[in-house]
C-alpha cells in the first residue's frame, strides 16, 4: 500500500489478504475515500512519536491558562508539537500557584 502527501510516499506492507478483503469493501461502497482517509490519518497519528504529535486539548488548555497568568508569549511552536509543549509545561508550570482548575 502507497500512501501520498505531496511529495512525500511511503510504502506501507500489507497483508495480502487484508487488501482483498478491503478491496471488496470499497468496490461494494461499504468504505468510502473520505472515512477511510480518515482512519488512516487517525492511525497514522496514534503512532507518531511525542515529538511530532500534536499536543493534546487539556496541555494546550493549560499552556494558555500559564501564559495568561504569567503573562508570556505562547509561540505557533509551543502549540506544534507534544516535545515542544512538554519543554514549555516543564519550563513555566511550577511558577504558577496551583489553583484547582484552569
């Protein structure tokens, strides 16, 4: 299986079977392209390593909440990756006092 993004192809191996069962499938309009599109987007994700991963919503829910009370700039690379907001929580949440929620 060859997936493509621009300019980028990977190469994934696939059971031969699994082709032909999802073969039938799409061929009988049981998946469609955009749903399965989907699910592998969504798997490809699960398996990214934390430094290109996305953060989560309560991390970048938190990293608003230390900006705003610390009153720092929170970069288009802080909210990137899980790597660069780990770096950020890591940096700047013990100087905030606990308050309970956010």
């Amino acid at each position: 299986m060859q997936i493509a993004a621009g300019k980028v192809q990977i190469t994934i191996p696939v059971d031969a079977d699994l082709v032909k069962r999802f073969s039938q499938q799409l061929s009988e309009g049981e998946i469609d392209h955009t749903s399965l599109g989907r699910y592998i987007g969504q798997s490809l994700v699960a398996v990214l390593k934390p430094k290109y991963a996305s953060p989560t919503a309560k991390q970048i829910a938190y990293a608003k909440h230390i900006a705003k009370v610390l009153n720092i700039e929170l970069t288009d690379d802080v909210l990137a990756t899980k790597a660069n907001m780990a770096a950020f929580l890591a940096k700047y949440a013990h100087q905030i006092p606990p308050s309970g929620s956010f």
